[in-house]
C-alpha cells in the first residue's frame, strides 16, 4: 500500500505514516541474502491494521512515538533532518545507538521501536515460513498461515 | 447463560445474590461454589469471550483484542517493563501456560508468620489445592510434548547445574506440544476456567455477562449492594450503555491490578492500604543458539522447570512464545537482525522468576485503568545474575554456540565462561533486567491486622459483603506460577460464604 493510498486514516495517523515507514525500512531493509523485507512484509498497512486494533490510549501512545521519532530526530540527530529524510542506513544506526544509550529515555525509546516493527514483520507469514516456523497442530480457521507437521513431536523422539 | 455484546448492548440492570467481578481463576471458582449453593450468580467480565474462529497465530492481533491495553501494558518504576494481562472470559487462564504450582512449604510458612493467618499452612489450603487439580486434571507434562526445546534446558539445568527439576505440572489433558498457549489453546486441550469451571457454573444457573466493565462497587452505609459499570465494545473500546447489578454479595476478583482500581474508585480504601503494595516475580530470560536444529515452536509451551537449590526463590523454567512476541528484545536492528534469522530453529529459551525484594503501588488513572509503579530492589541483581550466569554455563556446555540475554553492558553473544562472567558485572543494575512481568500479587492484601485492607475470610475491613478473590490478597510473591494458589484460595473464601465444608 502507498502512503496515498492510507492518507484516510485521520491527520495524526497520516502524519505517522513517513515515520512508519522510515521505521520499518530502517529495521528491515531490502538485502540480498532473500528474507522478506518492510515491503513485501507490508509492514505500513499491516501497522495501520494493528494501531487501529488497539484501544484509543495505546494507539496514541504509539502514533506518538513515530511522530516524536519522525521530528525529535531534527534536534537528537547530528544534521537536523527529520528521521525519515535519513538515509536507511543512518536509520538503523540511530535505532542502534538508542537502544545501546545508557540514557535510559533513549533505550525506551530504541526499544519501543523495535518491539513495535518487529511484532509486525515476524507475525508476516513470509518470515514465518522463512525461518522455518511450523506447528504439530492444524487450525484450518487461522487467517495466519503457517505449516504444519503433524508427525513433528514422533519424529523428534525418534531422533536421538 | 452467557451474554456477549450482541445480548447486552442496551445496558441491563439485574439482581441477584452474588455479584462476581471477574471471570478468570478467582471469580470462575467463586462463582461456582456459591452457584453450586444454590445462590443466584451473575459473573461479569470486561472482555470478550474468545471463540475458535477468534483465536488466530497473528500474536500482535490476538494481544491487541484479548489483553488489557491491546497487549501494551507497561509497569513504570525503577523500568519500563511490559505486563500481558489477559482481558477475556476465562482471564489469564485462556493465555497462560496452565502451570499449577502449590507454594512452596517455606513460602507457605513465611506467609503464615508475616500475617498471623493460620490458613497458608493448614490442611484446608492442601484441599483446596486437591479440588481445584481435580477439576482442572492437572497432570505432569508428558515426556512425549516436552520436545527438543525443553529436554535441552532440562539437560541444562538437571545434567549441568545438578538441579532436580521435572515436567511442570499443568491443567492440560491431551496437550499436542503446538506451543500456542498465549493465543489460546485452539485444540481445547488445555483446562482454562473457561473449560473447566464457566460451563459448570452455566449448569447451575449462573448468569455470565461479557463485555461489561465494572466502575464501582455500590454501597449502602458500609454495606456493598451491587455494582455498577458500562458495556463496552472489545473491538472499538466505545461505551455502549450503563448496566447496574444489584446483590447481597460482591466478589471482586478483576485482578491485582484491577480490583484496587475499582475500590479505590468507589471511596473504599481502609487504612489507605488498597493498591499501596504490589509485587511481581523479578527475573531475566535468555536464548541459547544450538549447534542442532531444536525446531522450539514444537514442544509444550512451559514443559519443564527446577527451583534453584543455592539460590532461595528462583525458579528456572523452559519456555517459547510466538517469534513475534519472543524477539521484540532479541539481538539487533537492521541487516544485522535479518542476517540472524536462520537461527530461530536452533533457539532454546531459559527463563528465570525470581521472589525478589519488589515494592509497588497501583493507582487509579483519571481514565479508570490502573497505573503500575514497581521499584526493584538492587539485592535483587546479584542472585538473578548469578542464576542467569549458571543457566548460561550450562546452556554452553550442552552444545549452544552462544547465549543471548539482551541486558545492556553484557557481552552480547557469549560463548565461553569469561563472557558470561559479564552477568556479575557491577556495572548491570536493577534498571537494566528486562522482563515481562506477569505473575503480579499483593495489591489488598490478606492479613490479620489492618495493614492489609482485607481480612482473613477475604473480607474487606469496613464493608459488609465485601470479599475479594484473586492475587491481590497474595502478602507476598508466591515464589511459582500464582494461578493454583489463586484458585485454592478463591476456593476457600467462597466455600465459606457459600457454607461448604472446607475439608472432604
């Protein structure tokens, strides 16, 4: 989905979507080793499900913290640009360098940014499937597809 | 009967005997006891019943729509720590692993000595215990569920550290080793009050009402005639309409965190004790990346666990979750964390619950949800260190290339004992312990003088009619999984009221 295609989803959640998605392409770049990556995840409208999944206070927790990445970035990174105006690459590191802050606001932060992305890309069906996630137990109703192999548990306890 | 949305959308006002708030461990439990006594029983529960057609393997959708703040909850204090608490018909139970631990003998006793309450060590608590496992047939894990996951923390911990631990004992029958348990158990297998009590409760007449979230306790002098509160949607979280149930009893077991709120919410607070104390299991968890395929989606959830022997209260257990719940901390952003993906399938997950020196408060928002603070005592790091330090040396010599913990200024990928002497760096501080704490307790506490607002029958001092029957009555942590005591406890309190012996 293109951030055109999202601009009905209200004034505060448009003006997140840049920030989710600088976030998401930050967290899970394009790569060339063939694991999905933010796009083929879609990671933006699959955070726009979720955020509209939520009650109304943790949803405008989490709209705040994408907008406080997207514009505090302008005075809590060296050049003064907005997060998503960063090149991908200084994305990752700036996520890199809060988490690792002894500032403890700033690993808050770095931590809820990637607990954020990271629920949406492992919950993909693709990154299941590409770490090779199954389940022993059918269920035929889940929207969310992953393999199963039912003979599993017997043939671990065969294994020595 | 149970009423969802559709049923109750309009409001409803009811009378009856008993009023329970709540319908996970403690309220199911009580509800069924005094159902059983033949009383008029409504049981109301804030969030939705969960249907097998709602339950899916998407964990970020499935906390968004069963868990109190969409699966965002987040105790402050000395941390920011997250704290899932199921919002649903069935509670925690319908999410957690089933495990059924009867406290510990010294917990027991320590319990008896800080309260004055004979209960904690007399044989009516042990019956309890009793009826409660034989409802729920609570078994060991079978070996044949363990998987490879389990058995490797166990020869960790067993063969390494010569800790005797052993299959957990859960209230689980014919569990086929999914590892689901926190999107709920699509098999039906595992025995959550949902399964085990509510259609019981239904037999005997008791009303159950969903979506129906309780305000405030009504009174009359210091007499609790009922409750009041709203119905509201689960997916759009709007108010619907206003419901009252009027009664000669109410039973609040919303929670730790919720029964204070809704105390304090009504002006009941004896002694200003209500929701001054709260405590939490501390501890640490980490993953050990095999040289083997472990395959650690396959396997019971929580299959096998030990206490720890050198270190008094902490508790070693396996464990899994969904990838997208499991890895929200776990190693780095970017390239870095992609390129690691191919090790999921070699993981094994060890997490530590320690009984530590914790104090908290919970307090009412301005919105009605309850605001958690915890402060951690720093005596806490060094036995959770020490335990994580052993648990790493053995997870190595059992094969892992290395360990993983997450804790900022220890060695990031340790895989020799110099590395995993970083744990006892003095430099790591009760701040930097990353845990999710679930296992909460002790918000109205049980005691015998008014330090606690609640009395020994689970009463609370002041108000006639008044009990309250879940963890929030814990005087301390429980030193293992809280639902058995939960349940043992809500049992007796309600066999009282309902004038059933506590003894078979």
């Amino acid at each position: 989905m293109t951030l055109g295609a999202l601009s009905s989803h209200g004034f505060w959640m448009n003006r997140a979507l840049p920030s989710i998605a600088a976030l998401s392409e930050a967290t899970f770049p394009e790569n060339e080793i063939g694991a999905p990556d933010w796009k083929s995840t879609q990671m933006l409208d699959r955070t726009v499900e979720y955020l509209h999944e939520l009650p109304p206070p943790q949803r405008r927790l989490l709209l705040l913290l994408f907008l406080f990445v997207e514009f505090a970035s302008i005075f809590l990174v060296v050049g003064f640009r907005r997060f998503s105006k960063l090149s991908a690459l200084r994305r990752s590191a700036v996520i890199r360098g809060w988490r690792r802050s002894t500032f403890f606001p700033f690993r808050v932060l770095g931590d809820a940014v990637k607990a954020t992305t990271t629920m949406m890309y492992m919950s993909h069906p693709s990154v299941v499937e590409h770490i090779g996630e199954y389940r022993v137990c059918d269920w035929p109703s889940d929207p969310a597809k992953i393999a199963v192999k039912d003979d599993a548990l017997t043939k671990m306890q065969e294994t020595p | 009967m149970i009423y969802g949305l559709d049923d109750v959308r309009q409001g409803f006002d009811v009378e009856c005997d008993t009023v329970v708030v709540g319908s996970g461990a403690g309220g199911a439990v009580a509800a069924l006891n005094l159902a059983t006594a033949g009383q008029r029983v409504v049981v109301l529960e804030a969030g939705p019943r969960v249907r097998y057609e709602d339950m899916t393997r998407n964990a970020p959708l499935f906390l968004a729509r069963h868990f109190w703040d969409g699966g965002l909850r987040l105790i402050g204090g000395t941390t920011q720590s997250p704290s899932l608490q199921a919002r649903c018909l069935g509670g925690g139970t319908v999410v957690n692993s089933a495990i059924m631990l009867k406290l510990p003998r010294w917990v027991r006793e320590e319990w008896q000595l800080e309260t004055g309450i004979g209960l904690f060590t007399g044989p009516e608590l042990e019956a309890a215990y009793e009826r409660v496992f034989t409802r729920c047939k609570v078994s060991p894990t079978p070996m044949a569920v363990l998987g490879r996951r389990n058995l490797i923390v166990r020869d960790a911990i067993e063969g390494k550290l010569g800790i005797r631990g052993g299959p957990l004992p859960r209230a689980v029958q014919g569990c086929d080793g999914c590892s689901d348990c926190l999107t709920g158990c699509v098999g039906g297998h595992k025995q959550s009050v949902d399964r085990s009590y509510l259609p019981s409760n239904e037999q005997h007449g008791a009303e159950i009402y969903t979506c129906a979230e309780v305000d405030g306790v009504m009174t009359s002098g210091a007499r609790a005639v009922g409750v009041t509160g709203h119905v509201i949607d689960p997916r759009g979280y709007r108010k619907l309409a206003r419901f009252s149930v009027r009664a000669k009893t109410v039973i609040l077991s919303a929670g730790t965190m919720h029964t204070p709120v809704i105390l304090q919410r009504s002006g009941i607070n004896p002694g200003g004790a209500v929701g001054a104390t709260m405590f939490c299991h501390v501890g640490g968890g980490m993953v050990g990346i095999m040289e083997e395929v472990v395959d650690p989606w396959v396997g019971a959830t929580q299959g096998w666990g030990a206490i720890s022997k050198d270190i008094k209260g902490l508790k070693y257990e396996g464990l899994w979750a969904s990838p997208s719940v499991l890895m929200v901390r776990w190693g780095d952003v970017g390239l870095p964390f992609i390129e690691r993906l191919h090790e999921v399938k070699h993981a094994t997950v060890v997490a530590l619950v320690y009984r530590g020196k914790v104090r908290g408060t919970v307090k009412a928002k301005r919105n009605g949800m309850p605001s958690m603070r915890l402060w951690i005592d720093e005596s806490n790091v060094s036995p959770i260190a020490r335990g994580m330090k052993a648990a790493a040396d053995a997870l190595l010599q059992v094969g892992a290339r290395y360990v993983h913990t997450g804790l900022p200024g220890v060695v990031d990928e340790m895989r020799s004992e110099k590395d995993t002497a970083s744990l006892l760096s003095p430099r790591l501080k009760a701040k930097h312990l990353t845990m999710t704490l679930n296992h909460t307790f002790g918000s109205c506490r049980m005691t015998t003088d008014a330090t606690g607002p609640v009395d020994p029958n689970g009463k609370v001092r002041g108000i006639e009619g008044l009990y309250v029957c879940d963890a929030s009555v814990f005087p301390s942590p429980s030193a293992v999984n809280p639902q058995a005591t939960i349940m043992a406890l809500a049992d007796i309190t309600s066999r009282r009221l309902a004038e059933l012996p506590l003894l078979d």
